[in-house]
C-alpha cells in the first residue's frame, strides 16, 4: 500500500480551506487529548504519508510529534493558521536536528 493520502488537524478555518482542496482526512480537535488523538489514528493509518498539523495544535502535542517524527513516514509537517506563524516549528525543528546530529543550532 502506497502513503499517498495527506491528513489535517487545525482549526476549522485552516481544515475548511484543506477539505475545498481534496484533502479528505480532517479533524479540527477540542482539546489537546483529542488532538493526541487524531495524530496518532492518522499516524497509524499506512494509506497517509503526510501529516498537517497547525503551530498552535501542534505546541499542545509537542512530546508526541517528538516521538512519532523518528519515523519516516508519515511526515508530520507544522503550517501557520490563519493568524501567522507562532514559532512553535523552530523549537521542534531544532530539537529533530540536534537529534540527528548531536549539537544545538540557531535557526
């Protein structure tokens, strides 16, 4: 089976704009259990290869992106909402590199 399906999780305006698009497998979460949640059922399912996630959803589940991102696939990639970027991908961008190469960075 081929990862070919992309997944969104985000506010309801960031999905809506994602649905309009083709992208079938949405969730806009109420809490950060739930958005725990939706990231690791999209994270098992074998048909997605790509993981949407917002800064602000994201900043809640941080850990979990930490663990699940060891993975290769599916990639789980942070995108501003509506509002702009928070940052929250630098803190777990910089984290990912000084795990792969064992020193700190600037970004």
């Amino acid at each position: 089976m081929t990862s070919e399906k992309i997944a969104a999780i985000g506010d309801r305006d960031t999905v809506t704009g994602f649905r309009m698009v083709g992208v079938q497998e949405c969730s806009v979460p109420e809490s950060p259990e739930e958005t725990r949640s939706f990231l690791l059922e999209y994270f098992r399912d074998p048909g997605i290869g790509l993981i949407l996630i917002t800064e602000p959803f994201a900043k809640e589940v941080e850990d979990t992106i930490m663990e699940l991102s060891e993975a290769p696939v599916p990639v789980i990639l942070l995108i501003p909402d509506r509002r702009g970027t928070t940052g929250a991908y630098e803190t777990i961008l910089k984290e990912l590199i000084r795990r792969a190469v064992g020193i700190d960075i600037t970004i």
